[in-house]
C-alpha cells in the first residue's frame, strides 16, 4: 500500500477513533450526573428517618405528661373534697400544701404537655413535607435513569457503528502502528497524526533536527514524533520550506548546545575583564 494511501486511511481512523473514545467516555461519565439527585434524596431519607424518630420519642413524653397531668389533677381534686371533713389546724396546713404541690405539678405537666403537642405537631408537618419531597426527587430520578438509559443506549449504538467502520478501514494497517495510534489518540485529546511544518510538530510544537524533518518528507515510513510520539507527516508551509531544509542555514538540536557554549564563555570573558577594571 502506498505511504499517501496509509496516510489517508490514518486521517480517517483518527475521526473514527477520537469520536469512538469521545462517545466511551461520555457513557461512562453520564451516570455521574446522578450522584447529585442520588445524595439529595439520600439526606431526604435520613431527615425523614430522624424526624420520625424524634416523632415517636415526643409521642412518648407526651403520653407521660398527659398520664402526670391526670394523676396531679386527682391528687389536686382528692385533696379539694378532704377539706370537708377536715377537724384540726394541722390537717388543714397539710391538705393546702398537698393541694398547693398538685396545683404546682399540674401546671408545670400541662405546660410540658403543650410544649410536646407542638412538637409533634411540627414535626408532623416537616414529615408530611419530607414525604412529598422524596417522593417528587423519587419520581424526577427515576424519570432521569429512564431518559439516561435511553441516551446510553443511543450513544452505544453510535459506539458500535464506529467500530464497525474501525474493522472495515484496518485490515491492510500494521497492528503494531494501530496499536501505537489508538493508545496516542486517547492520551493526546485525540490527535495521532499531525503536520511537520516549517520543521516543527503542528503537535507538541517542537523543533525537530533538519535529518528527521527530512525522513519525513520523503514519506518513505511511518515517522512518530520524538517527543509527543504522534505519527508525523509533511506539509508544505505557505512560504515552501526550501530554507528550512538547508542543513547549513538551519543546524541541528546539537548546534543549541555550541550557541549555550559560546555565550556561556563570552560571559565569562566580560566577568574577567570587569574583574580586572576593579583591581586596577
């Protein structure tokens, strides 16, 4: 097969690819968008839980001060009626505080029994509108889970019409190339092959060595760039790259080492010649 033909079949496997790799990760992302309405309906649940148990405990106290309020207000009227048949100073004073301690309880019992009966009567509304309210967040994310089902489903499809067309474009690919490229299109954001322009990889951005940008001009093999690893091939710039291709005009990544060299000594040079002005 020819290098242009490669080429073109690597251009249309990138689209299949990147779009394949795309649609897997939105499928696998999508259910996330649940954990939210999933939490909410979770604290719902554990508010009702709780507001139901403190419900139940304030049923229970108010069943105690109604069965004390009862028994204060016998003590009080038992006391009352014994006033009747009272001979003596002393049973007098006795009977009065007895009634004065029932009058005292009663009041302290009824007052506690109110303030229950308004607890339970707020919590009975809290309940009323926490049951509500799951059973709406219930409904809203079951209906959700039905319209993702649906989207996953859709997006499967999708996922399997591009594996199909996969098959159909990469029987006459070298496997181990194919298996470089998948891998470098889902690491790179979906770019596996890209320009060498004026010598540098439309990829990483990288200047390249004149030899390498050269090999891959010819065309004659399947050239990963040394530094982002995506496939490279040329593509002429706007203004041709006659010049850029002159190894004399352009050097090499070593020459970058000589320039560091020389500017390095030159610094040296001007630190001996100030340090020699300042001893004279």
């Amino acid at each position: 097969m020819a290098m242009d033909e490669v080429f073109a079949k690597l251009r249309t496997l990138q689209d299949i690819l990147s779009g394949k790799f795309k649609l897997e990760q939105e499928i696998e992302e999508i259910p996330k968008d649940l954990l939210t309405q999933e939490e909410l309906l979770t604290r719902l649940k554990k508010t009702f839980i709780e507001k139901n148990q403190e419900y139940e405990r304030a049923r229970v106290a108010e069943s105690e001060f109604r069965n004390l309020l009862v028994e204060a207000e016998s003590a009080r009227e038992k006391a009352e009626k014994n006033m009747d048949v009272i001979s003596t100073q002393r049973e007098y004073e006795a009977l009065d505080k007895e009634i004065r301690d029932a009058s005292e309880k009663e009041q302290q019992y009824r007052k506690e029994l109110q303030r229950e009966e308004r607890v339970i009567s707020e919590l009975d509304e809290q309940i009323k509108q926490n049951t509500a309210l799951i059973e709406q967040q219930e409904a809203e994310l079951e209906q959700r889970r039905r319209g993702i089902e649906a989207l996953i489903a859709e997006k499967k499809q999708k996922t399997e019409e591009l594996g199909e067309e996969e098959k159909n474009l990469t029987p006459d690919l070298d496997p181990e190339v194919l298996f470089k490229f998948e891998r470098i299109i889902k690491n790179k954001g979906g770019k596996g092959i890209v320009a060498i322009r004026s010598g540098v990889c439309m990829g990483c951005h990288m200047i390249l060595p004149v030899q390498f940008a050269n090999d891959v001009r010819t065309g004659e093999e399947i050239v990963f760039c040394p530094y982002c690893s995506r496939i490279l091939f040329y593509e002429e710039s706007e203004e041709g790259e006659e010049d850029f291709f002159n190894a004399e005009d352009a050097g090499s990544l070593s020459d970058l080492d000589d320039m560091e060299d020389e500017e390095y000594d030159d610094d040296e040079e001007e630190e001996e010649k100030a340090d020699a002005d300042y001893e004279e």
